[in-house]
C-alpha cells in the first residue's frame, strides 16, 4: 500500500489562554496542501517491524518516528501482524507544515485499510491525538476549525480552490516549545471564521498568526521571507503554524512555476513550493 502524506498550512492561528496544564488554548483553520511525502507499507518478508526513512535526513531513531509511534499504538489495540514500512522525507521538518503529523496519520489510515480494522474517520482521530495535537487533522484532512489545544476539530467553509499556494521554508528552525514561550495570549478582536468569511485578498492585516511578533525579531531572515513573497503580489501571506515556513496565496492567474522560479531567486537556499490549488 503506498500513501502520499500532505502538508498543511494555517489560515490565522489565535493564542487564546494558557492553560493550567502548560499548554495552550488556540484557534485556527488547517488546510491540506499538495507537497506530499511517500509512504509504503507492506507485511514484513523478516517477521519483524521495520522504518526505512529516505530522502530528507530525519534526527531521530526509528523507534521515536511518529509512523512507528502510529504503528504501535494500533499494536497494542488490534494484534497486527509485523510490517515493513517505507517513508521517503520531501515536506521539510521544523516548518509548520504539519509534516510529521501527517506520515503518522496517513499511517493510521494505511493500516486501518491494509488489516481491514474498521476504524471510523472518528476512531482513527482520537487515536491520532494521542500521537500529537496536529495529527487528528489529517485523518480527515479537509478545511478544519481547530481549537482547544488544537485536536477539537469541526469542519471549516473556506475554499482555497483555484488560487495559487507558494510555500518557502527558510534554512532556519523554530522549536515548537521556544515559539509559545514567547507569546502573549488574548482573546482576538475578530474571529477567524469571521475573517474567512471574506475573500482572501481582505484578509491581510486581519488575519493573524499570533506567533509572528514574537518570532520575527529573533528570525528576521523569516520576516524577510514574509515580505518577499507579499512583494511579489500575494492576496494574503503568512507564517505558518509556529514556523518557519511562510507561505502566500495568489490569485487564479498566477503561474506556480514562475512563483517557484522567483521565490528561488529571492532566498537561495530555502526549500520552495508552488502549486495551484
């Protein structure tokens, strides 16, 4: 069984509350993107469980993956019989794009299918937040309003069809627990699905994401990124998630190469990509 695990970006990311726990409360709308890593799983020729990992280096055993977290945990719950699996790395780590999160989703998905478990959308989820608070998302992976500390999902009626997504991910990395020690929660003067409600080319200047103020001063090479890719005639651009990727959206006549071409030109060594929507 071979699966493509996608990306995803976020459209505005309130902090709202830090709660008792050490965690936070947000508020966001998670949208699938098409840079796609590869996923292969098939029944072991060894009698024993393996994680191969290709292309992008990974810094961590396979053991600790979160494919193999994925496979574990479903393990200990339904008996399954012993796997190979196969991960080819193209989506970048430390992106905010969800990367991770997704190979142990689709993983979730893959072996719900390949053993026939019959495991709902649901059932699969609430496994999947066990693994991390981005991996429910994409078990459905569809347009979601994610809050609470990001796995209360409800579906969102936003569209991105036919607009162009450029996504550059600068040679910088952002810890996820650095990026909320630095925040300020508060509650926001408009909501999200308010602003969405609207065309994209309104949402700049509404449409936040609360980790940029204080990310941008200590990265400035991500600002720059930012505002780049608005200078190339973005409707709307954004960090995503808590970074350091930042993507932009453009409209229906934008040409996804020649937005890679230039981005390319802009900030050599980033990974870069472009495709319409």
């Amino acid at each position: 069984m071979i699966l493509f695990p996608n990306a995803k970006i976020n459209l505005g990311l309130d902090i709202l509350s830090r709660r008792p726990d050490g965690y936070h409360d947000i508020s966001t709308v998670m949208v699938p993107v098409p840079w796609q890593d590869v996923l292969e799983i098939v029944p072991s020729r060894t009698g024993q469980t393996a994680l191969t990992v290709t292309g992008r280096r990974v810094d961590c055993p396979p053991e600790k993956n979160l494919v193999m977290k994925a496979y574990r945990l479903l393990e200990q719950e339904h008996n399954l019989p012993p796997v190979e699996i196969f991960l080819r790395k193209i989506i970048p780590d430390g992106a905010g794009l969800g990367g991770g999160s997704a190979d142990a989703a689709f993983a979730i998905r893959g072996l719900n299918s390949l053993f026939s478990l019959g495991l709902s959308d649901d059932d699969m989820a609430s496994a999947a937040a066990r693994l991390g608070a981005d991996c429910p998302f994409f078990i459905y992976n569809r347009p979601m309003l994610c809050t609470g500390t990001g796995t209360t999902l409800a579906p969102a009626s936003v569209s991105l069809e036919g607009l162009t997504v450029l996504i550059v991910k600068p040679p910088v990395g952002v810890p996820t627990a650095q990026a909320y020690s630095r925040v300020t929660p508060a509650e926001p003067a408009e909501s999200i699905t308010d602003i969405l409600a609207d065309a994209p080319a309104a949402w700049q200047g509404r449409l936040k994401n609360d980790f940029e103020p204080s990310i941008f001063p200590f990265h400035p090479m991500i600002a720059q990124v930012k505002k780049g890719i608005a200078a190339m005639g973005a409707l709307y651009a954004s960090l995503s998630g808590s970074g350091s990727a930042v993507f932009g959206l453009f409209g229906d006549a934008a040409d996804a190469d020649k937005l890679a071409e230039e981005a390319r030109g802009r900030c050599g060594g980033c990974d870069i990509f472009a495709s319409r929507l």
